[in-house]
C-alpha cells in the first residue's frame, strides 16, 4: 500500500512539474533555494546589453564588476580614459562651479591611458583583466575629433608626434561651425569652442591608432568614438583638394583584433548627418533619434508599434540605443523630463528587442527630477543604483537568452498604453505605461506556463495563441516570461547607506545608516582603513576631523552565501572645511555669448529664469551683436543654477516646453542645428 501511494505521488508530482514547467532551465518556484553565480552573459557585445558607467573611475567598475554581471551587462562603457585637462586645480565633483565638471576628460591632451579623474593605465589594466574573467567586455569612450581649448597644456609628445601645433588641427579650426548641414563645417570647424584635429593627418592617424592598441592589449573590447560625424568620411569635402580622409579606414581596420573589437561613433542625428554611411563605415552607430521618439512615447504613455518600433536610423541597423545618454541627460533637460520608473520602463522596450544593441545610462547617485547631479556630486563614484533594479535585470538577462531570436511586437488588443515584444515563440516582454492591463490577449509564445521573472511568483497561462492571468499589469509593469534557457541564480547582494542620506554637511560629526540585504557578512571601512563588520540598520558616524581636502570616504562590501559580492564607495564632504559650493553662480556684469544660428533673425533675446524669477519677462534681455555671428548678454542680477532660452522672437531652443540650458558665467553657447 505504501508503495502504491508513493508511486501515486510522484506520479501526480512529475505531472505537476510537466505543467508548470518547473525544471532548472524553465519556471522556479519563488525563493527557490539557488547558489548559482556563473552568470550567463553575451559572448558578443551586440547581443547583449551595455551599462555606460558615467564617471566611475577603473578602481570603483572593478569593485563593482559583480554587481554589474549580477544585474547581466555583458560589457561596460568607461567615460574617455585619456589623458586630460586638469580643470578647474583638480576638482573631483561632477558639476561645480571651481570645483570640478565632467566634461574635462572629453578635453585631451594626450593620448595615453590614465588620467586625474579616472585613474592610472594599471589600474585600467587591472578592471580590464577581472572583467575579463567574468565574462564581462570593456567599450572605451575616445575623444578624436578635439582637444582642449586650452592649447598650452598639449602634451609635448603629441604636438612632436603630429609635427607641432599648427599641424594638429584643421586650417579653419578658429571658425566655429554655423551650419551643422555643410559637410566641411561640420568636419573641419571649431564645435562648442573645442579644437577640431585634422584627422587627415597621417602622423596624427599613427598616434592615434596606437594609443588604440595600448587600450586593446590593456583589455579593451571595444570603442564609442565621441562627434564622430564631425570626423569626415572618404568621400567628404577636405580643406586640400585631392585628400581623402581615411581616418575610418585606418582605425577600424589597422588595430589589434580588428575583426572582434566593437566598435560605434557617436552620430547626433540632424541636418545632413549621413547616419547610415558612418554606420557602414564604422560598424555601428547611435540612434540618437530613435532615444528621443522612446522618450516621447513613454512620457505621453502612448507606446505605439508606430512609434516605437523603427530605429530611424535607415537599411542598416547596426546600431547602440539608448533611453538617455550622457548629451541628452545634460544638455536638453531630459533628467527633469523622466523619472527613474519612466526610464526603467523605457529600458525594458529597448533591452529586450532583438535590433539595437541597448546602452544604459547611469544617472549620478541620488538623481531626481528636482536634482541634475545627485545627492553625492562626485566623480569616480559608481551610479545610481537603478541600473540594477529588479526588472532592470530581468529584462538584460532575458535578452541574454533570447540571443538570434526573431522580434514581433504588438500592442495588446490594440491599446497603445501597453506593448509586448515577443522573440520567436520562446519569450515575450509585456510593458504597461498607465491604467492596470488586465491580461487576455494574443501572443506568439508558445502554448505553456510561465512564471514573471521579474517578481518570481506571477503565473501566466498561455493556450492557443492567446495570454491570460489572473493578475492585472499596474502602471508601469514590466513582465518577463520565458522558460527556455532560464537560470535560477543566488540573490544579489545588496550593501547601502539609507536612502535619505546625506553627503553633504557642516557639522562635526553625521550619523549614517548602514542596510545590507541578502548578505552573510557586510563590512564597512572609513577612509580605506580597516574593515570592520556590520548588521543590517547599524550606524556609523563620519567626522569631520578624519576629512583630506574636505572628503571622507565610507566603504560598504557585502558577501552572500553563494560568494556573490557587492561594493559602494560614499563620498561625505564637508562644506564648512572645504568652503566650496555645488551651486552655479552668476554676478552682475557676468556675461555669456552666443553663435547664431545661421537661420535665426538678427534681434537675438537671452531669456534666464531661476525659481520663481526671471532676469526679464519673455521673450527675455536683447542680446549685443559684439561681430559677425557673435552675441553677449551682460546680466544685471545674482543668480543661482538658473537656466537659459534663447530666441529671436520666433525660433528658440531649447524648445517649446522644453528645460533651459544651464546658466554659466562666461560660457560660449553655440546651437546645432
């Protein structure tokens, strides 16, 4: 009797597990018992997803490569790793009036690796080899196109190399381009007051390519080449008739392992761009076009097939898509424009396509739609930690498995607020941007039962063609189900300080509250000093006595029980030591100027705006025309990260409800058009 209930009970269990399809490579159960940390990532970099770490410096990516694969970025993207200007006497924030920016490692002075805001060559070599180990490829961002503005601080071995200053840029490099649609402009004049390098040049072609390869034998996998539309193709205008620039053909080409580095040029799309010529030349390209139509359909919460389905970047498809890149999140307001759900339920459209390789970016730490630079302002530090979000990771790990599968998308039931990306008949995404989505529509997944990896319990029934669930989509869901080369892997780890902590202070001493989630032991350590253990909810205190140059460093490092890893490195400044401001800061008799567009009428206006105020009403101060091209605006009041628009009275950009740009004193504006 014993026997034949037992056998009854495996029977009914084997069918059962046949049903809900519950084996190691389809449906787990939730809280599945998993020690499993071989995460499976892309072999190529096209098939799998790129986490751009803005501003991470080669010591925080290499802490930080388990949480990366944990999250399934198969490769990575580091901001330039050129030698750069040291701007500003070294100053580490993110965007700080004398303190520091970002954009100063996109002003090269040599091309050799390492430099003040990211690190030295070995420890560019040192990320380079644990990601390697780990499955995960290395994208370089190169700048060279320009160098900095400030020519004197040109390393000596370039200007020798190249055959001296003059000879480094192109002959009309003191013009700044008015028209973006005119090819020579565009390829051989100044953009936004930076050199513009005669790419022509052989000599500078030779260093160029083997500051290339240094990266290459240091580990790098890949390259995204900054302005590349302002870099000629063969067949453009050059300053010397009878010259071709070959520049293309060599970098792509005469490197080490030319045939498996992967390789994308940053092509802004506007007036006469020729997108899909770079695409061809170079291998990839951005699809800057495709991010902004994204944006809208998102933020409208009309995800239209038609909106979002054509990559806008013509035939050939190769390309990098993004939600938002690094341009776009600080030049056209698009960090006011979309919160973190809304660009979470953007990634999931592009990550789980089958055309496009996906970018994220990510934003500073603690960024929000009331804070461009985040709670922590700091370069070298990692991100916000949305880049791991949990649906996040589900999506790239779903693209991961869904490698050579064909897309089909549809929008269920013809609802324009909710669209599903099949891949083949092996797995759908199903994203929802408004009202709850009851779940009955068609799909192309095959018949089965589907658990949603994004929250482990959901089960959705698929028969005949059509989906069903008893559980609606709420706003802003992303569901992912597939069975077919699932992994079941041990839970991220999780070590933080306390969501409203804040890295700034003026006091003495600041208490922080540590977290950790699925860690067996958690460490913290103050200044790189020695490790000590901590619980989940203990509290440590920063004091301002143990500060260098203002700044004391706090170190959380998780373990879990299946030896996954995570790292985060706080940046706590105290601004009565330091004396500095984060702020953006006008005086009276400050000025900026401004390139006209070519197209624009003669009377140009300035309008800058802060809180609640405004410098003049609309349309804003008349600009003087100070020479051809060129206007100023003398301001008359103090101002505090203030914003500015300009216009003749009929054009102005930014555009209509769009955020201004970001108000400096003494900056040269210029406006692509």
């Amino acid at each position: 009797m014993y026997k034949r209930v037992l056998s009854i009970f495996i029977c009914v269990l084997l069918i059962s597990c046949s049903v809900l399809n519950l084996s190691s490579c389809s449906a787990s159960p939730k809280n599945a018992d998993s020690t499993n940390t071989d995460y499976k990532l892309a072999e190529n970099i096209k098939d799998g997803a790129i986490l751009h770490c803005f501003c991470w410096d080669f010591k925080t990516i290499e802490n930080s490569l388990e949480d990366i694969a944990s999250a399934g970025y198969s490769a990575i993207q580091t901001s330039p790793i050129n030698e750069c200007l040291k701007g500003e006497n070294g100053g580490m924030s993110l965007y700080s009036l004398g303190n520091g920016k970002w954009y100063y490692h996109f002003q090269p002075t040599d091309y050799t690796i390492g430099n003040y805001q990211l690190g030295t060559r070995d420890e560019f070599k040192s990320m380079c080899k644990k990601a390697d180990k780990l499955g995960i490829k290395v994208i370089v961002d190169v700048v060279a196109n320009h160098t900095t503005p400030a020519t004197g601080s040109i390393n000596k071995n370039l200007l020798d190399a190249v055959g001296g200053l003059e000879k480094l840029y192109h002959k009309n490099n003191n013009k700044d381009i008015a028209d973006y649609g005119d090819r020579l402009q565009c390829t051989t004049y100044k953009m936004g007051g930076l050199p513009d390098i005669n790419t022509e040049n052989k000599a500078y072609q030779d260093y160029f390519i083997k500051y290339l390869n240094d990266c290459i034998s240091c580990g790098a996998d890949g390259f995204r080449y900054d302005a590349a539309k302002h870099i000629g193709l063969p067949d453009d205008p050059t300053e010397t008739k009878g010259v071709k620039n070959n520049f293309w053909d060599r970098v792509t080409k005469e490197i080490k392992n030319a045939d498996k580095i992967f390789n994308y040029g940053e092509v802004l799309q506007g007036d006469n761009d020729r997108i899909g010529d770079y695409i061809n030349k170079i291998g990839a390209c951005t699809a800057s076009s495709y991010g902004g139509a994204l944006r809208n359909a998102v933020i409208s919460c009309n995800i239209d097939t038609a909106f979002v389905e054509d990559l806008k970047v013509g035939s050939n498809e190769n390309c990098v898509t993004w939600v938002e890149s690094h341009d776009n999140y600080i030049n056209d307001g698009n960090w006011q424009a979309m919160n973190k759900k809304q660009v979470i339920t953007a990634w999931a459209v592009i990550a789980s396509r089958a055309k496009g390789t996906p970018l994220f970016f990510d934003r500073p730490i603690g960024s929000a739609t009331d804070n461009q630079w985040g709670t922590m302002n700091r370069i070298g530090a990692s991100g916000d930690m949305f880049y791991k979000d949990k649906k996040v990771t589900a999506v790239n790990f779903f693209r991961n498995a869904m490698a050579g599968e064909d897309e089909y998308l549809m929008n269920p039931d013809e609802n324009s607020t909710s669209l599903q990306i099949c891949r083949g008949d092996k797995g759908a995404v199903i994203i929802n941007t408004e009202e709850n989505l009851k779940v009955d529509f068609e799909t192309n997944l095959a018949d089965g039962t589907y658990v949603d990896r994004v929250d482990g319990e959901t089960v959705y029934t698929v028969k005949d063609g059509k989906i069903t669930c008893d559980k609606e989509i709420p706003e802003y869901g992303v569901v992912v189900l597939y069975n077919e080369n699932y992994t079941q892997y041990a839970s991220p780890v999780t070590v933080k300080v306390s969501d409203n902590t804040k890295f700034t202070y003026d006091t003495d001493t600041v208490k922080v509250k540590l977290q950790a989630e699925n860690a067996d032991k958690s460490t913290y350590s103050i200044n790189d000093g020695k490790e000590k253990t901590y619980k989940n909810g203990d509290k440590v205190t920063i004091k301002a006595k143990d500060a260098f140059d203002g700044v004391v460093t706090l170190t959380l490092k998780g373990t879990g029980n299946a030896g996954q890893k995570s790292y985060m490195k706080y940046y706590f400044t105290n601004e009565s030591v330091v004396g500095t401001s984060t702020a953006r800061v006008v005086n009276p008799g400050d000025k900026i100027t401004l390139k006209k567009p070519q197209k624009w009428g003669n009377s140009i206006y300035a309008y800058v705006y802060g809180d609640e105020a405004q410098e003049a009403p609309w349309p804003g101060g008349k600009m003087k025309k100070k020479k051809s091209g060129v206007y100023e605006y003398t301001f008359r009041f103090d101002w505090e990260n203030a914003y500015v628009i300009f216009n003749d009275g009929k054009n102005q950009y930014p555009g209509k409800n769009e955020q201004g740009l970001d108000l400096e004193a003494g900056k040269e504006y210029s406006i692509e058009e």
